[in-house]
C-alpha cells in the first residue's frame, strides 16, 4: 500500500529537510541547502496528493462511520437575531471523536511509527526523518491558516531561564539543577472566531468628599448612575483545539501577531510536531461567546473615569457571530522534573512569551513571612496605625 507519510528530502543531496524558524526556508541537515516553501510545496504536491489518498483509505477501512456531519450553518443578516457561528471555511468533520492511535511505516527506514490519532507531524523514532501526515490536513478538514515557528528550541530553553530571574520564591536548587526533560515544538490547532459585539451595560459608581466641619470629619459618599453603550469588532480569536494543551495556558500566550499568518501548507512542518484538532468548534463556542461579551463590557469599562469605585449592576450583550477559521499556532513546550513533580512551560513560538507555574521554596517563603513581621513591628512602634498595616500585609501570606 502507497504510504500515508511524507518525507521531505533534499533534492541535491536526499538529506532530511527540515523548517528553519531562523531563514523561514527549508534546510538541509546535511548539505545545508535551502528551499522556498513554495518551491518545496511545487515539489511535494503530487506526493502528498497520493499519500493523503492513502490516508483516506486507511481511514474507511478503519471507520464504522455513522456520524452524521452537521449542515454548515449560514451568517444570517446584520440587525437580526443572534447568528450561530459560521463554520463553512473551517471543515465540516467535525463530528469525529477517535481516541485511538494510529500506526504508519516510515518511507525512510521502513519501520512501524506508532502515534496518536491527532499526529499531523512527528519524526521517526528510528532514523529521526522529519515525518509529515498530510490526510491529516486535508479535505475538509485542511486549515486555513498556519503562523510558522520563528524562535527555534534555544531561543525556548533561553527564555525558560529568563523566566526564573526575579522569582525569589523560587527554591535554589530548582535553578541550579533544572534538567529540562523534554523540549517539543508543537504546531497547535486553533479554532479562530470572528465576531461583533454590542452592548448596553449600566454601572454603579461613586464620589468620595472628605471636607472639615467644626470639630467633624465629614466624609460624603454622592452616588451615580452610569450607562455605556457601544459596539466592538473582534477579529480571529483563538481558542485551543487540542485537549492536551491546557486552555489556561494557551489563551495566556496570546497575542500572536496575525500579520504574519500565511495560508496553510504542510511545508512548514518538517522538524516539528503537528496535531489536528479533537476539541469541536461547537465544544469551543462558549469559550468564544464568553470572550466576546467579557471584552466588550471591559472595554464600556474602561471608558468610565473618575470614581472612586465603579461596579456593573447590568448588562445587555448581543453578538453578531461571523467566520470560525482553522489555524495552527507555533508553540514550544517544555517539560521538567523536580521532587517527583513534573512541570510544563509554553512558550510562543512567534513572539517568545513564556507561560507556566514555577515551584516555591517553604524555606524562602518563612524567610520573607519573617522578614515582614520584622518590619511591621517597627511600623507599630513608629505609627498608631501599624496594626491596620500589620493586618493587611499578613492576610497578603
Ligand atoms: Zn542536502
Ligand atoms: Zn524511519
């Protein structure tokens, strides 16, 4: 049987090739060539055309099928009611739930590579060539959208090291003897909404006076009504397809920059992990709904000034839901060990910013605890109201 994978090789030498996050062309392992993207894609395509077709074979075979797809819902006119999203640009076969794992042979070295139902991209465990799935990314199920890695895996482990700086409570030897296990570049799926959001929200706000009368202190509190109203457009918002990346994570490593999106071409894969999404856009959709009225009712926030204290009593949102597209997203992951415990980093493969938990020393943080009651006591002793501040600063620990 035709071979579901591809392998990119380079055409002077039949050297692995490789997606340079550095020249933005594909390299040569060995003799250091490089390619377009587009001259490789030219290259490629009648390959990928017949590995996909043998992907979706396999994948008959393998399927008691059943699911009905759902139509592709429209984008009903402006001023109407609430528009389902649309999700005719971003494949329909989105019904699909296989959790199982799926088995091709390397065209390199003609062994059995083993990986999840979801693996777009890997490299083979055996002769380490750079291995892309293409039926994973084709059909009505190819994304529409890729933004390409543009820091490699140093620039990652660089910015895992920067991220310790300045974390006091971080234990010493976590630093000093930090082995990071692993360090993957992954191309993430991303389902991206576009929406429009109007909004009335009403805010109770206040006006605080402090004036001198006679022997009296008057403090006067005037109360006021405040309404916004407004609209906003949100372009592409990102929401994770993929169930192992933590949502939390992957919302905090926004923003990516949308300008350097490119149409999306397996060429930009080779050397990286690729998954296809499992998470449905319809499972996505309240994620998204969520975000579009939070932004909206934070922006009308942001526009009332000069209170003492503003507080939302009511809010009255409607969302004009327009495109869903596909994306996939450049993502480092990192992984370590310490005490038995494992912990991950992401970080953005585009901008660099660096997310994830870091542990922290019970030892440094008596330390500090220490440190504060030392301090507060020499407040009380200077100022009658260091009992205030000794309250606030230790409910802080
Ligand atoms: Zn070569
Ligand atoms: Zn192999």
């Amino acid at each position: 049987m035709a071979e579901q994978i591809v392998n990119h090789k380079c055409p002077a030498c039949g050297g692995g090739l490789h997606f340079s996050s550095e020249t933005g062309k594909l390299v040569c392992e060995f003799c250091d060539s490089s390619y377009e993207v587009s001259e490789i894609e030219a290259m490629y395509a009648g390959k990928e055309e017949k590995a996909t077709d043998a992907f979706e074979q396999a994948e008959e075979k393998r399927q008691q099928e059943g699911e009905e797809q759902p139509e592709n819902w429209a984008y009903s006119d402006p001023g109407g009611e609430e528009t389902p999203w649309n999700t005719s640009g971003a494949g329909g076969d989105w019904g699909d739930e296989e959790g199982n794992m799926r088995s091709f042979s390397c065209p390199s070295c003609g062994a059995e590579i083993l990986c999840e139902a979801t693996t777009g991209a890997t490299s083979c465990p055996y002769c380490d060539n750079p291995t892309v799935i293409p039926g994973q990314f084709s059909g009505n199920i190819k994304p529409d959208y890729i933004i390409p890695f543009k820091l490699n895996k140093e620039a990652a482990k660089a910015a895992l090291k920067e991220h310790y700086k300045g974390k006091i409570l971080l234990p010493k030897d976590f630093k000093d003897s930090n082995h990071i296990d692993e360090v993957k570049g992954i191309y993430v799926p991303f389902w991206m909404f576009s929406a429009e959001a109007m909004a009335n929200v009403s805010f109770e706000a206040t006006k605080v006076h402090t004036y001198r009368s006679g022997d009296y202190e008057v403090t006067r509190t005037d109360h006021f009504s405040v309404a916004r109203s407004g609209s906003a457009a949100f372009e592409r918002i990102p929401t994770d397809a993929s169930k192992k990346m933590p949502d939390d994570y992957m919302d905090s490593l926004e923003p990516f920059n949308y300008s350097e999106l490119k149409d999306f071409s397996t060429a930009y894969m080779p050397g990286y992990l690729a998954d296809k999404y499992d998470v449905t856009i319809e499972e996505c959709t309240e994620r998204a709904d969520l975000r579009c009225r939070n932004s909206i009712v934070e922006l009308l926030r942001n526009d009332v000034h000069g209170y003492a204290t503003v507080r939302e009593v009511n809010r009255d949102v409607g969302l004009k839901r327009g495109d869903v597209k596909y994306a996939l997203l450049p993502v480092w992951i990192l992984n370590t060990t310490w005490n038995g415990t494992k912990y991950m980093f992401a970080m953005n493969g585009q901008t660099g910013k660096i997310v994830g938990d870091l542990p922290v020393s019970k030892k440094k943080l008596h330390m500090i605890r220490g440190g504060v009651v030392a301090a507060i006591t020499l407040i009380m002793a200077l100022s009658p109201i260091g009992g205030y501040f000794a309250s606030l600063i230790s409910s802080y620990f």
